[in-house]
C-alpha cells in the first residue's frame, strides 16, 4: 500500500477519530483488536449493535486492502458511499466492484486496487470463483477477508448460499488474509459450520446482544387461513408504522398490499403501501426500498428477499403472516424494527396448517443425472477442473450444474481446491449418487426440525424471550414480561429441573449420536443432533431410559 491509514493502534481512538463515537461496545473492541493482531473473527451480533465497524476500523488500523465479500450489489453501494463519506477524517476509499459496471470501468477499478490506492473492496462471492479477480487481490496483498452475512455460508443456516462454500479456497488462492465473519443471526451449530467452512484458524467467536428488550413478542394463533388473512390486515393498519408484513409467497405479497391499502382507505387512514419480491424488476426493488428508507412508504409487504442491507431506525412493528422457516430467519426480519431502541411490536400469525407450506419449501433432492455427469467428467480429468469450465462442458445449465457439485462437496465426495474441483475418492457414479441423496435427506431432516423449532415458539405457553434467547445461547433468567405470554401470565420461573444437561451443554444420545443442548423447559429440552437436526426430549424419558450423557 502507498498509504499508512491510521497512525494510531487503539481502537477508541480511530472510532472517536473516524465515527465521533465517545468509545466502542465492548464486542466490537475485542473483535477489532483480535482481527489487526491476526487473528480470524466470527462475529455474531444483533442488528444495530455495529457489525460494519468492527472491519471498517480494522481497515483502517491495516495495511493492504480489505476485501468486502457482499451479496447485495445495492447494499454494497450503501457501504461505499458510507466509508467514502468518512474520507476527511479517515483517508480511505471505497470501490464496489460489480456488474453494474462496464468492462473498460471495472478494468480501472482493478488497475486501481493493485496501485494500492483503493482500502475497502466489495465484492459478490460469485467474483470470487474469477481467476483473475483473485489473482488481482493477491496481487494487491490484502489484509483483511470480510465476509458479510456470513451464515450464508452454512448449510443449516437459514439462508444458505452455494457460492458462499468456495469462499475458503478462494481465501488461501488470494493470499490467506485474516477472516472476519460477521452474521446477525447464528446458532451454536450454524457458528460451528462457518468457522469449519471457512478454514479459521484458532478463530475467536464472539456472540451476544441478543435481547432485544425493547420488541414485544407476540403470537396470535388461527383456525381459519381467511380470518388470519384478515387479521393480518387489520393489524397493519391499526400498528403506527412504518413497518414490515413478511409472507411466504410473491403472490401473497401483492395480495395483502392491496388489502392493507384498500382497509386503511376505508378506515380514513390512508398507508402508502408497496409488495417487494424476487420476481420483480431490479429497478422496481430498488425504488422500493429507497422509497420505504426514506420514509415514503408506510409498509411494505415482503417475503425474506427484503431483508439485508435495511438500515431503518423507526421500524415500529415486524408482522409475520406466515411462519418463518426458522428461528434465524423469523429473528432477523424480527430485528429490523426498534433499532433506534424505542418499543417495537413483533408478531407472528400463526396456523399450523401452515407448517406443510413450510415444509414443501424446505424439500431437497438430489439431481441423479448431473450428480452421474459430473462424477464421470471428473474421472475422466487429468487433474483438477474449474467450476466455470465444468459448467461449459456439461449442457444442465450452470444452475443445475452448480447444484449438484454443492450436494458433492457436502457429501465430501468432490472438494473444491486452489486449483479446481477434483475427487475426494475413486468413486463411482451409482455409488455418488447414493451418497448424495443420503445426504439431500439429511439436510431435509435438518429443515424440517429447524421448522419444528419455530412451532415450538409458536405453540410455547412459556416466556417467548426465554425461548428465543436459549436458541441463540443466551440465557434470561426471569420471565421477560414483555411478550404475550407474560401478559398472560401464562410463562413462569422454570424449576430447573434439566441441571444436568444446562444450556450448549454437548450431549451424547445412544442412537443420535453428538448433540448440544438448544433449549431448556420444566419438562423438556431441544437438542441439535448434526444428522438428525433438532429434537425434542421429554425429562422424564430421558432419565427414566437414561438416554443422553454430557460429553
């Protein structure tokens, strides 16, 4: 690099310097100190607690690049624009690197970043399987490898994204940086996964700040789909906005925005209300979200691709018509409201005909053509094979293609490599078909409980925060009294009686195998099994048939 950023080693006073912060949350600090001495970082913190400094101000403590990996171009804009901002009191510069731009222009961007005048990159973890993209950033010689929205990376995570598991070749063929892995949301096993998956060595896993006191919780149970339909609309026009109604379905989304708009014109309430979904234009996406942080929309109904990059602070109420895939998913779109600390309403509609929908979507197999293609081709290759030329070679569709190399990989039959994709074993193509759909069915198995976790909120007659907070590896001692079943009166102290197996304990089932112990009640705990996923176990059985030990 050509230039030193900061000339301090103290990250108070870079964030008192660079942000005007009178000092740093205690996480934040510990992260950014771990990160500038070499060390990976997975940080796990709730939405508004800060993520985003702890590797903005270990970019700028560092020399060399620090590598941005984003999977919104949008949101990758707001971040530029944001340390760029900054420039007179920190000399930085941001370039997202992307599609959006033309060849000659992403051209200069790199000439730029090899000069060593450019200190954040952002880019998509597809731009990171480009042999030349990473031969720039080598080039280059980065410090950092950030990696945003890092349970994407995770296979039992609640947004998993294929692109997001090459990451870690990509890593060693860029120079093995120091990793920063930041995530809002993530389970003991989802954090576990991303350090495997990323290769972190001796990582630091900081995670905390889950309870969000200021949110009410609630669940308002139907029998009818219809009357919680109608329910769902009435809400929104009644809860003081701006706020969220996430659903299940694109289609739905344009349905209850014009229900709500039509009720609230009737009411003489008039809402400026608009749908946001994946089929829509980019364009229209866009103005969407321009429109709703701005604060000229009243709500908007969503399904969970409204979600990363929202930086609202006046969010007043998160309305979920349809029940979340999990606990992830349903916390994260729950925390986008109340980030400026004042109270927010949270609540979840809820059938449990519902599950089945669920359930559908979180069906997996595996592709028996292109798993016996792929296994042939990479037989028959002198050596290892980049994704990209398999994709040219195979006539599936890069889609299809990528699939199932994805299902390969976490079958441990194809491991992706500095040089490409090569055999873990001899294998043959009927026997790593089998393989493969062994494990489709694992992580189908996976789902499914991770769906069984949110009808265990959904249905608890305990503490909603309890609940929520002993999934996440916090425990709340007392009752929270601020969510439904406090005010019911419905959730009491716990006796305890599961003090032999206390939260994250590790647990040995004889049949299970290895597990950690997500959630505790007076009569009955989740555990999270790696091949079985989540399951719940009476007390009682478990110590009448004495059927876990700690590990």
């Amino acid at each position: 690099m050509t230039t030193t950023r900061a000339e301090a080693t103290d990250p108070h006073e870079v964030a008192r310097r660079v942000f005007g912060w009178d000092d740093l949350r205690p996480l934040q600090a510990e992260a950014i100190e771990a990160a500038v001495g070499g060390r990976d970082v997975l940080a796990v913190l709730p939405t508004g607690y800060g993520k985003s400094a702890i590797y903005q101000l270990a970019g700028i403590m560092a020399d060399g690049p620090c590598v941005v990996v984003s999977p919104l171009i949008a949101l990758q804009s707001d971040q530029c624009e944001g340390l760029n901002s900054m420039a007179d009191s920190a000399p930085t510069r941001s370039l997202a690197i992307n599609s959006s731009m033309g060849v000659r222009q992403q051209a200069e961007a790199w000439d730029e970043v090899v000069a060593g005048r450019v200190h954040f990159v952002f880019l998509t973890p597809e731009q990171l399987a480009k042999r030349e993209v990473l031969e720039r950033i080598r080039a280059a010689g980065p410090s950092f490898l950030v990696v945003d929205e890092a349970h994407c990376v995770s296979a039992w995570g609640h947004d998993f994204r294929p692109d997001y598991l090459r990451l870690d070749a990509a890593r060693h063929r860029m120079g093995s940086p120091t990793v920063i892995a930041l995530t809002a949301t993530a389970s003991t096993p989802v954090r576990e996964e991303i350090v495997d998956r990323l290769a972190m060595t001796d990582a630091l896993v900081l995670a905390g700040g889950f309870d969000r006191s200021e949110l009410h919780l609630a669940v308002r149970r139907h029998v009818e789909d219809d009357g919680k339909k109608d329910a769902v609309v009435e809400r929104a026009v009644e809860l003081a906005g701006p706020g969220l109604v996430y659903t299940a379905t694109r289609r739905s989304t344009e349905e209850y925005a014009e229900r709500i708009a039509a009720r609230a014109a009737d009411s003489d309430r008039p809402l400026r209300v608009r749908a946001y979904h994946a089929g829509q234009k980019s364009a229209d996406r866009e103005e969407t979200l321009g429109s709703f942080l701005d604060g000229d929309l009243d709500v908007v109904v969503a399904t969970s691709a409204f979600g990363m990059g929202i930086d609202k602070e006046d969010v007043r109420f998160v309305l979920h018509a349809d029940i979340p895939d999990s606990l992830d998913t349903y916390y994260q779109e729950a925390g986008r409201a109340g980030r400026d600390r004042e109270p927010a309403t949270i609540e979840l509609h809820y059938r449990s005909e519902d599950l089945g929908l669920r359930s559908f979507f979180s069906s997996h197999s595996a592709d028996e053509e292109v798993i016996r293609a792929v296994i042939k081709h990479l037989r028959r290759a002198d050596g290892p094979v980049r994704l990209s030329r398999l994709k040219k070679s195979l006539d599936f569709g890069p889609r299809r293609v990528t699939g199932a190399v994805n299902l390969l990989e976490a079958a441990a039959l194809v491991e992706s490599g500095r040089k490409g994709l090569e055999l873990v074993d001899d294998v043959r193509p009927k026997e790593a078909v089998r393989r493969a759909e062994e494990t489709s069915e694992m992580f189908e198995r996976i789902d499914r409980s991770r769906i069984g976790m949110m009808r265990g909120y959904a249905e608890t007659d305990g503490c909603r925060r309890q609940f929520l907070l002993g999934y996440f590896g916090e425990e709340l001692a007392d009752p929270c009294g601020n969510c439904d079943n406090c005010d019911a009166g419905t959730a009491v102290d716990l006796t305890h009686d599961a003090a032999d197996f206390p939260l994250q304990s590790a647990v040995v089932h004889r049949e299970w195998g290895s597990g950690i112990v997500m959630s505790v009640d007076d009569d009955r705990l989740t555990v999270f099994f790696e091949e079985q996923g989540y399951r719940t176990l009476s007390l009682d059985l478990v110590r009448d048939q004495e059927l876990l030990t700690r590990a």
